[in-house]
C-alpha cells in the first residue's frame, strides 16, 4: 500500500480523487444520460490521480519501477521530509542518478554542496549516508579538490571539556580542560587518512580572554577515522 507524505499538493490531489470518485459513482448509477460527458471528464482526473499516488507515493519498501521516474525536483524536497525512511529513500536514489551521470550539472553541485553543508553545521544531526554520498562521489571523480578538503577538514570534531578542581591549601577552584575527540561526521567507513593536531589561539571564559601558551594540546594518526 502506497501513502502519499503529507502536503498541500497531495492534499489536493487526494481531494479531487474523491470528488472525481463520488461524481462518477453518482452519474453512473442516477444520470444514465450524462454518463458520457461526466465520465470524460472525471474519469481522465481520477485515473491521473491514481497514477500520481503510483508514481510519487511512499511505501515501506518503494518500486524501484516507478521511483527511477520520480522528479528531481521531488526528490531533493523529500531530503528534508519528516520521515526518515522517505529522506533515505530520496537520498538513495538521488546517490545512484549522480554516480551513473542523470543527475544535471547544477543539481549535482547542489547535492554535494547541500550534504557538506549539513556536515558543517553541528545542530544537524549527521546520517552517515550523506558521508558515503560524498566519498562514492569523490571515487567517481565528481568532486572538486576543494570539495573533497573540505569533507575531510569537517569530518572530525573536537569537544572542550571543563573541569574545576580545588587544589589543598587553596581558595580558588583550578580549571581544566581536556580535548575529547568525535563525534565524526563522516562516512561509515572512511576511505581516508588524517594527521590530526589541536592547537590553542584564545581561551575566552564569561567573555573575558585568559592567557595560554598556545600549545598543542593533542595530536593523533589516523589511518581512517
């Protein structure tokens, strides 16, 4: 059973499949003799109705049949969606209509530009397909140097940890702060190495600068995150 995601333009079309579905049912059975020209005109709009919810509906398990004809246009809105399973459905198939060349130049930009951009930004939380988008693309060339550095600079993340501790023999708490690693916003399997390093330019606390000696305060090999 297919089910349409809600929004405006499905709400109208499943509107008119029940007027269309009423208007037939009550000329065919109650006007013999306008049978013909309400038919011609309900019939064709329920039909294309069906074949909407054929065409564009979700189901747990999607026909590949009807989804390989979907609009990109689409299926770059159902990315934000609020169903999970439809946002990994859009993104399964706008992945495999890029590495195989269907999707235009510009919308393919637009993919890669959108995922390293929700890379970027911390308050989204990270799937790690978006990561195995951008690195089937980088293996198939269809990334920018530019492009695959960034991927790589915004795949680690690094967490400043304060702890205060009180000394014996003194009134003033000691502050510490530990770097902890993660979490990657990556792919599942990484196909990359990094030489990771954590330096220290300022420290601003209750937004006042305190002294540092701008030291590393941690550096790691990775040999894949």
């Amino acid at each position: 059973m297919s089910v349409l995601p809600y929004s405006h333009a499905n709400l109208a079309i499943t509107v008119i499949a029940l007027a269309c579905a009423v208007v037939l049912g009550w000329v065919w059975y109650s006007r013999p003799r306008s049978r013909t020209a309400f038919a011609s005109v309900a019939l064709p709009l329920l039909l294309s109705c069906i074949a909407w919810g054929a065409l564009f509906g979700h189901a747990g398990s999607p026909d590949p049949r009807w989804l390989g004809h979907k609009p990109e246009r689409i299926l770059l809105g159902e990315l934000n969606h609020a169903d999970r399973k439809v946002r990994a459905v859009a993104l399964s198939e706008l992945g495999r209509r890029l590495l195989s060349g269907r999707l235009s130049a510009d919308r393919q930009q637009a993919l890669i530009n959108e995922a390293l951009d929700r890379q970027a930004n911390p308050n989204v939380p990270w799937d790690t397909s978006w990561g195995q988008l951008i690195e089937s693309a980088q293996a198939a060339g269809k990334l920018t140097p530019q492009q695959w550095q960034r991927y790589q600079l915004q795949s680690v993340t690094f967490q400043l940890v304060p702890t205060f501790e009180r000394q014996p023999g003194s009134s003033v708490p000691q502050l510490d702060l530990t770097v902890r690693r993660g979490p990657d916003r990556a792919a599942p399997r990484p196909t990359f190495n990094s030489d990771l390093a954590v330096f220290v330019n300022q420290i601003v606390l209750d937004g006042r600068p305190v002294p540092s000696l701008g030291a590393v305060l941690a550096g790691q090999r990775d040999h894949g995150i």
